[in-house]
C-alpha cells in the first residue's frame, strides 16, 4: 500500500582518443559542501545552498551538450537536491511529489548525467519508503543469494574490464606486498573479500621470476559465497602450477569482524610471511564488526597490510552524505561512460555495482547500520591499534603511472600524498591506496603510533 503511493524508479522498469591519460603529482582539493537547511521549516519547498557548485561540477563533464540538455541536466539536479533536502526536513510528502519528474528526466540507458540520477533516484524512492515504515534493509553478507553473489562478481569483472580502478588496487598493492617478501620464502595472504581472485596471479609471477625462488604460498580468501569461494581456489590453484609455485587455499564463509577461531590465519611456519589485503566498497559488508576487525588485525601482526578504500564519506547527516555522493558517483559514471564507452558491460557495472553502492549510501547510509561504532578511515583506525604506513612512493607509484599510460582510457590521474596513492578522475579522487605495518616490524616500540613514514621498501626510481 505505502509503495504504491510512491512512483515506480526507472531502474526496476527497465532491468530489461590516442592521447595518454593525464598523470598529474599535485593533491587535488575537493570542497566541501555546507547547508543550513535544517533551520528551514518543515512545509517550505527547500533551497540547497551547494546547487550552484553541484550543477557546474558536472554538467562541465558535458561541454558538448546543447543548451536544452544543459538546461534538462539542471533542472534533473535541481530536483534530485531539492527531494534530498526535503527528505532531511522529514518532509517526506514535498519528496514524493519530485520523484515523478526524476523519473521522466533520468534514464539508466541516457547520458552520464541522466544515468546517475537514475539511481539516485531509486536509492531516494528507497529512503522514502524506509522512512515511512521505520525500518532499514542494508545488502548483508549472509543472505545473498548464491544468483545475487554471481552477478556482483560478473559485474566486478566487467568492472575490470572498462576502467583502471581494480587494476590500480591491484598494481599497487602488489608491488608494495613483492616489496615487503624480499626477505621471505614463504607467504601466507589473507584476502579479506577475495571475489575471484584476479589479483593474486600478477603477484604470482612477480614472485616466480625473482633470483630468490618463492617455496609457498598459502591464501586464505573471505567472502560470501562457499562455491564461488571453491571456484576461486581452482583457478588459482591452477595458476601458481603453472608458475611452479606450491600452492593452498583455504575458503572462509563470512566476514573477518565475525570469526572467533584465528586459527586459519597462525604461520604454519616459522619462516612464513602474513601478508593482508582489501578492497574497500559500498555494495556489502565486508568486514563485519570494524572495531573486532581491527583487533584481529593487530592480534595477527601481519609482516605489511594493503587497503584500497573509496575516497567517499559515508557518514554524518543524510544531506552531507548525499551531495558527497552525488559528487563522487557523478565523476565515477562519467569516467566509465568517457573512459570506458557504453555497451552491456557499461551497464553491468553501472546496475550491478554503482547502483548498489548508491542505494546503500543514500537509502541506509552505508552497506551496515548495526548502531556500532563504523570506520570510517582505515587508515587512521590501523595507526590507532598500533600499525604504521609503510610509504608507496618509488616503484608501487611508478607501476600505477606506468598503468595509466598504457590504458586505453584517459582522464584519469594519479596522485602521491604523504606515502599513499590517489587515483582519480579529473579533479575527484576515487580511491585512495595505503600500506601498513604493525609497529614493532616496522622498528618501533610495541604499540606505538609514531607519525614518521617507515620508507624502508620504498624504491626512488
């Protein structure tokens, strides 16, 4: 009865150049918007103070459109802030009276602009309904559906396939992880959201071709789903033969935050190297508890762990939160409509991952709501129980620049800021990737949080 009052989101209706990309070393800034309207009575069609910036940020990501579209693409913005706002005033029946003209406006199969507003526009249709009946239904982990967890990874892949995002974490991250085993025979990886695995064969080879010949490698992969879990420790199963390299692989059904037997994760060696990596997003709950997470992590003491997170904030109030979003999914639609083209795959990713990520950020404020204290970096939660950053400049810095240039797709950029690595789009980071050591590896004291980056891998090329 309550969704039959509000309009259906086009989403559901229809679930049916050669220059080198720009490589930029200058941090870029993104500002960050303000509103006092909270002090807006309830009842009074709201006026968003950021709708100026908000429209002239991406509507200059379309400076070929005619002066209707233009005009089309303000008014669609106009309306998505103006229901965002009024939706934070708990003026629900004003934001159910926008929803039809989003609807007309916007289109999953239209331009970047229209497609995001597309699904912000469903992730609205959602928050409203949410709001109506006092209840929240975040993406957990536990029960997708073995279909569901599929066609997440399919469109991870596809993912993959259209832009530079996941190759950077996986760049990256390797090379920082080659760099930290120089001295080790033996490795242990935990992946905390394992999927299929697409990273570990680069980090495979690497390892293979070295003078000092790797003697095992054990990975211990997290996730969703036993059988796709099962597939994945196959196939690289089959990987590290061809490399001749020994190989296990041990499949762990959930969330890291959630287990009480570590037992997996002890060296079954002496020698043996724990090395620890994620891949931060928005689509479900990967971790669990974050504050057990981060304790399993120092408990571990790993030799250097890897984290690629979203340059996104998911916290704070709904209406932060939402132009935080809209911003930052604006760049990303435009990036993989620009840089990567259009086609199935394009909408794969856009419907099957960006979609998810917004109606989890927008309807639920993130893929957990659990009342406990969130993460929301981290980066600074890792400093907190006692880790330090292991710096990524030189060689992990160079192989990311290295991996810009050779993709087909430009205007993306890359950014060094105090050890870490940016990758953007245009002006707007996207995802930020950081190493990190415990403390007493890394030559300090147990527990301590000094501030020095410990460089000691880091290779000035």
């Amino acid at each position: 009865m309550l969704q039959s009052l509000l309009p259906r989101s086009s989403i559901n209706a229809n679930s049916t150049s050669d220059a080198a990309p720009a490589i930029t070393m200058k941090p870029s800034k993104r500002s960050s918007p303000s509103s006092n309207s909270d002090e807006l009575p309830a009842g009074k069609k709201p006026h968003y103070s950021p709708l100026a910036e908000a429209c002239a940020t991406s509507s200059s990501t379309s400076t070929s459109s005619s002066p209707e579209q233009e005009s089309r693409i303000l008014r669609l913005l106009t309306l998505l802030l103006h229901c965002a706002e009024s939706i934070a005033l708990d003026n629900l029946s004003y934001a159910v009276t926008l929803l039809p003209e989003i609807s007309s406006l916007s289109s999953p199969f239209g331009s970047s602009p229209e497609r995001v507003a597309a699904y912000f526009a469903d992730a609205l249709h959602a928050r409203i309904l949410s709001s109506f009946l006092g209840t929240y239904s975040p993406l957990s982990l536990k029960p997708l559906t073995l279909t569901l967890t599929r066609r997440i990874s399919r469109s991870f892949q596809f993912l993959n396939s259209i832009s530079p995002l996941l190759k950077f974490s996986h760049f990256t991250s390797n090379q920082a992880i080659f760099q930290a085993l120089a001295s080790h025979d033996r490795v242990h990886i935990l992946d905390f959201d394992i999927m299929h695995g697409l990273q570990w064969p680069g980090l495979f080879h690497m390892l293979s071709s070295r003078a000092r010949p790797i003697q095992s490698i054990r990975i211990t992969g997290i996730g969703p789903a036993a059988e796709i879990l099962d597939s994945t420790g196959r196939s690289l199963a089959d990987f590290a033969a061809g490399f001749r390299i020994p190989f296990d692989f041990t499949p762990i059904e959930g969330k890291i935050g959630d287990l009480t037997d570590l037992t997996p994760f002890r060296p079954s060696d002496p020698s043996e190297a724990i090395v620890i990596h994620w891949t931060q997003h928005c689509l479900y709950d990967i971790t669990g508890s974050d504050l057990a997470a981060a304790q399993i992590l120092k408990s571990i003491r790993p030799r250097i762990v890897t984290v690629v997170e979203q340059d996104l904030v998911q916290g704070g109030d709904f209406l932060c939160r939402f132009v935080e979003a809209l911003h930052y999914y604006s760049a990303l639609f435009d990036a993989i409509g620009d840089g990567g083209g259009g086609g199935e795959e394009r909408w794969e990713v856009e419907r099957g991952v960006l979609g998810g990520e917004i109606r989890n950020i927008v309807a639920i404020g993130g893929p957990k709501r659990t009342g406990e204290v969130r993460v929301e970096k981290w980066g600074d939660e890792l400093r907190r129980v006692g880790f330090r950053p292991v710096s990524l400049a030189g060689s992990p810095a160079a192989q990311a620049s290295l991996l810009l240039g050779i993709v087909p797709w430009k205007g993306y950029t890359l950014v060094e800021e105090g050890g870490r690595l940016k990758l953007g789009w245009k002006d707007l980071s996207l995802l930020t990737a950081s190493a990190w050591r415990p403390a007493a590896v890394a030559g300090e004291a147990e527990g301590g949080e000094g501030e020095e980056m410990d460089t000691s891998d880091s290779l000035v090329i």
